[in-house]
C-alpha cells in the first residue's frame, strides 16, 4: 500500500456506505417501514464523495431530495439518518423531516430541500452570512439537471455572483427529471455553459471520478474562500435507480443504463485503487464489508429507536419565545 | 399597553421604522438588511434612510430585483446565526416569494425536529387606497397566517410599529411584518430610548362597553372614526388592534367579547378566506355563549383593487361600513 492510500480508501469507504444504505432504504421501503418514499443516489457516489473530500469541517452544505449520499459524504452519522427515514424519535430530526428533509447544522448540513432547486437563495444567504459573521466557511449548494431551469436558481446565481458569495454551486446531471431527458428541458449541452451569463467559470468534470470531482471542487472552494465569488460544476453522472423507490415506471433507453452501469463510479475507483495506488484486492473487499456492516448496524439502531409520541406534533413549530410560552397565545 | 418611558417626540411609522432597524443594527452585528433600493436611496419610503453610511454595502444591500433570492438568502442567512430583514418594497409581491417563505422560512425548525432557528423578518409595504392598482395594492396577510410557523404582524401606530418590529428582530422565528403605506407619514407619540412590543398581545385602543370591534392596521383608524360618530348617539364601541395576528391574541379578545356581546371584525383585505373570518371564527369557538348578535365581517370585496378613484373607494371598506356594521348589531336599522 502507498502511504498516500488511506484518504483514499476513505472515500472508497464512504462511496461503499451510500450504496449500501441506500440499497438497504430501498428494500426498507418495500417492507414498508418507510414511509413516502426514498430518492436513491445510486450511482452518483463519486459526486457527493468527490465533493466533499475538498470541504473542510467549517463548511456547509444544502442538499436535495435526493440527499442521503450528500449526508454521508458531508460525515453525518448512518445510525441517526436511518432513524430520521424510518420516522424515529432517534433520527436527526426526531422523524420531523424524513427522508427528503435531513438537517444537521453541527454538522455541516444547513438541510435538505425537497423544493426542486429551493436551497439555491438559501446558499447564497448562508455565504454571505458566515462572512458577516466573520466565519472563512464555504456553502456548497447540490441540484440536479431539472433544477437548473427553475428560476430561483437564476436569481440565485445571480445573485451570490453580485455579492461574490462564497459559494459553490453543483449541478449533478444525472441526464433525466423523472421521465424527461435533460436534452428535451434545454438547447444546450452543458449547464455550465450558463456559468458565463452570471460572470462566474462553469467547469464540467466526470462525474462518475471521485477524484476528478475532488480536484474541481477544491479550486471552486478555494476561489470562494479567497472572496472571489461562486462556481458551477457540473459533474455529469447518472442515476442507475428510478426515480424513486415508489417509482416503478422507468423510461429510459435500457441500453444507456446499461451504459453507465459499465461505468460504475464505485467499482471504477476500487480498480483505480488496485492497481494505481496498491491497495490490495483483499482490503478492497474489506472496505466494501465494513461499509455494509455499518449499514446494517444503522438499521438495527433506527428500527430499536421509538416512535415519536402523538402529542409531541405540536412541538417545535416556533422557537422558544416569551409569546410562545406564555400561555395565552395560539 | 405598556408604558413608554424617555422623553416622547412625534415622529412618522416610517421615521419609528427607521429607529428601530438602526437600533437594532447597532445592538447586534448580524442584523443586516436587504431590499431594493434601499442603500443609497434608502427605500422607496425612507425607512432604511441612512442606514448604509452608517453600517456599509455588506449590512444594506441593495439588491437585483430577485424577491425570491433575496427571501431566500434571507432564510440562509438565518440558519447561520444572522437576523436579516427583508425589504419588499411593494407587498404584493409576496407571491415570488412565497416559496421561501412558506415552504422554508414557516417550515425549517419543525422539519429539523426543532434543531434549527430561522429568524429572520420580511417587511412590506401595502400601498392600497392611493390609485396603485390591482397589482400595487393587496393586503394579503392572510396567506401568512394560514401558513404553519410563521409571526405575522401589522401595526397600526409609530409606537407599535418601532415596538414590534425591533421584537420582531430579536425573535428567533420568521416573521411577516406588513406596514400600511398611507400610515408612514402619520405621526405619533413614540419615546426616546429601547422599547419593544412584545408579539402576540393585542392592544385595546379604545375601551367601550356596547361593541367590540376587532381590527388591525388601518382598520383601527376606521374603527377609531366610527366609533366616534356612533357614541354621539350613544354607543359605546370598544376597539382592539390585534397589532400580531399571529399568534392570536384570545385572551384579550374573548375579554372584550364577554364584554360587549358583539363583535364586528374589520379588515382592508379581500372578504372570502380574510383575517376578519378567522377573528369570527376564533370567537364564535371562544365565546360564542356571550354573543348578543351575529358576528359582522367589514373587509373589501373580492375582487382586484380597481384603479378609479370611486372604485377602489367601493372596493375598499371605508368608515360609513363600519358604522353601518355597529348598527347593525346593536340593532338600530342601518341607512344603507
């Protein structure tokens, strides 16, 4: 093994613990013991992962429906995300929230917003409010191809580009909305390319290569700190899941799933590991156990965790306030 | 009503604005405002007058006309510790922004499990009454109070208005704060020195023993006119401004209703799902035993403001509806 192979085979272990929670969240929901349902981030890890490996621990995040992987890549711990999807009192938002709304600012984890492009505005706030506050912390900001043609996202990006917030934002394409390709949502190749129309550089990376995704997003995140304004990436990526766990009409061409399934960006990285950075294939299968073991440790803790309580569904609709408790009021 | 202390001047509800934010501003560096036109011209009424010489371009920014954004930023800017306030120049526009504002700002801390606080406060100004038209001239705070977990507040004085909205900043929730545009150059006693108004408890402007009119905003003033026509004739009409309708203050209405027997709710907003039918229904839950006659709804029609002058002056409930409504339930037959 290199002596460099260990930050690596974190990554490996943090792209291994998505898939696997996410696999398990999938079965979870056929077992109905979780409610709603479960957006996948399968075969997207190296997104997440990539981008987060160049995130210090004073840096936030804003998340999507799709947010498991971005939890896990950010360091959130498995046992209470799996606690919050299946609606316990244990889970990071006592079962508030569920699966599309997982929050731990401790954490670095400002929320996950199930409004197709809703944190965009809430990014470019954060920035600019850590930086009053005097706090050198980066909010990166996760959306999808679809939600690049909302328009709060424009008036996002405008927006943290006048202010020179440091933000960054990242555009996962994972190539369809539910059923609708990219190409039929826009007449451009690239969202990046609308990086340009707010004065900001649009970089398009691999989305599928951990690394790659690391190397682009350390130079955004360096540009933000250093007070020079928001980046668009745009790793280009496919979900290999439906939609969703209740979505069971998939309309994309077989062939181009089978396509991107051949490029596992997991299974890829374990390769890249094997033979560029001499880690062994035994570990390699070790890293993958260790993950799954997680996992299920994970859910063994959210399925012991209880239930909230009827009458606490009143709490915390406002916060602590003298009006709030004085009695009267309603 | 708690009693100013300091020395007492006569300022306008836009100059008691202006106090407050700088106050506020200068009590706590992660207050910070946002808006349109707000900086160097400091906002279409005044209200951020001065406020970027003395706190610069990163506390008063003047932003591109992104309501949405700016709402939204807000809502970011909150989750991180900061207490930003909002400036809509015109409240109508709440519809752009009432993603961020429904959808994050109301629901943030519940979704979270109470582990987030958003405090952060939107102001608008309702400029119906003036010939803006149908889109320059709604009073929409009911969309707010029929949204989970938000403060919404409207005052009808300079004294409440500095008072609330410096508690409003200081409160750890997102609060709708809607001023009506004709009242900014109203004037009114309002002391030197740091007060606040504490949210949620509604002020009896006027105490009588016969009606109870429940109102807030302009309304007040209607309500205050009328109820001095009608006690010429002997009616005792007692006025409370709810002044934050929401939360709700029960307590201090149901008083009154018990009071009086009769209740006539006032607003300036479109009738059908308005304030003025939640105050009804708040009351007829309450207290419905003590009433003597049927609750009374004055409120503007449902239509779009008009822009004529004789229109919007019939759309707009005006003090002769008010009057007319006192009659009513106190049973004298009304002219009208």
């Amino acid at each position: 093994m290199s002596p460099d192979a260990a930050p690596l085979e974190e990554l490996l272990l943090r792209m291994w613990q998505i898939r696997w929670f996410e696999l398990r969240a999938m079965e979870l929901f056929e077992e109905k013991l979780i409610r709603g349902s479960v957006h996948p981030y399968i075969g997207m890890e190296a997104i997440a992962v990539g981008v987060c490996a160049a995130l210090e621990q004073k840096d936030y995040i804003t998340s999507t429906h799709r947010g498991h992987g971005h939890c896990v890549a950010k360091g959130l711990d498995l046992k209470l995300m799996m606690a919050e999807i299946i609606g316990r009192e244990d889970g990071y938002c006592r079962g508030r929230g569920g699966s599309m709304h997982i929050t731990a600012i401790d954490e670095g984890m400002l929320g996950a917003d199930a409004i197709v492009a809703g944190s965009s505005a809430i990014a470019v706030g954060a920035a600019h409010g850590l930086r009053l506050k005097g706090h050198d912390g980066v909010i990166v900001c996760f959306f999808g191809d679809g939600a690049s043609n909302q328009g709060i996202l424009h008036e996002a990006c405008n927006l943290g580009a006048v202010l020179a917030a440091p933000v960054v934002f990242v555009c996962e394409n994972n190539q369809w909305a539910i059923s609708t390709p990219a190409a039929a949502s826009t007449r451009i190749d690239n969202i990046a390319d609308r990086a340009a129309g707010y004065g900001f550089p649009g970089v398009i990376v691999d989305g599928n290569d951990v690394l790659a995704v690391r190397d682009v997003t350390a130079t955004a995140v360096a540009r933000a700190r250093a007070g020079d304004g928001p980046t668009l990436l745009e790793p280009k990526s496919y979900r290999i899941t439906a939609h969703s766990a209740a979505t069971k009409t998939d309309l994309r061409p077989p062939e181009e799933l089978d396509a991107w399934r051949a490029r596992d960006p997991i299974l890829s990285f374990s390769r890249y590991l094997n033979t560029e950075a001499g880690v062994a294939a035994e570990r390699l299968e070790q890293i993958e156990e260790e993950a799954r073991a997680d996992v299920e440790t994970a859910v063994e803790f959210a399925l012991a965790s209880p239930r909230p309580e009827p009458e606490s569904a009143l709490e915390d609709v406002y916060a602590p306030a003298k009006w709030a408790t004085a009695g009267r009021l309603s | 009503m708690s009693e100013p202390r300091g020395d007492v001047r006569e300022l306008t509800m836009s100059e008691a604005l202006n106090e407050a934010l700088t106050e506020e501003m200068e009590r706590d560096s992660g207050v910070f405002v946002v808006g349109e036109d707000i900086a160097a011209m400091g906002g279409l009424f005044q209200v951020t007058s001065g406020l970027l010489e003395r706190f610069g371009s990163q506390r008063v920014i003047d932003a591109p006309i992104s309501e949405a954004a700016q709402a939204g930023a807000a809502v970011g800017a909150a989750l991180v510790g900061c207490r930003p306030v909002v400036e809509l120049q015109i409240a109508d526009f709440v519809s752009l922004v009432m993603d961020q504002v429904v959808n994050h700002a109301g629901k943030w801390r519940y979704m979270s499990g109470g582990r987030v606080t958003v405090p952060f406060v939107l102001r608008g100004a309702v400029s119906n009454g003036i010939g803006m038209g149908a889109q320059h001239s709604q009073t929409l705070e009911a969309w707010f109070v029929h949204a989970p977990g938000l403060v919404v507040i409207m005052p009808s004085t300079p004294y409440d208005a500095k008072g609330l909205l410096k508690a409003a900043i200081r409160d750890d929730n997102p609060v709708v704060f809607l001023e009506k545009r004709l009242l900014y150059a109203r004037p009114g006693q309002v002391p030197t020195g740091d007060y606040v108004v504490p949210i949620g408890i509604a002020d009896v402007k006027r105490e009588g023993s016969d009606v109870t009119v429940v109102t807030y905003a302009q309304g007040v003033h209607l309500a205050l006119q009328a109820a001095r026509q009608v006690a010429r004739d002997g009616v005792e009409v007692e006025v409370v401004d709810l002044r934050t309708l929401k939360p709700f203050d029960i307590e201090t209405v149901a008083a009154s209703v018990q009071k009086t027997g009769r209740l006539i709710a006032v607003t300036e907003a479109a009738r059908a799902g308005s304030m003025a039918s939640e105050i009804v229904a708040r009351v007829t839950d309450e207290v419905f035993d003590s009433l003597k006659a049927a609750p009374v709804r004055v409120a503007a029609a449902d239509t779009p403001m008009p822009y004529a002058a004789p229109l919007e002056r019939a759309v707009l409930p005006q003090v002769e509806d008010v009057v007319a409504a006192i009659n009513r339930v106190v049973g004298k037959v009304s002219v009208s």
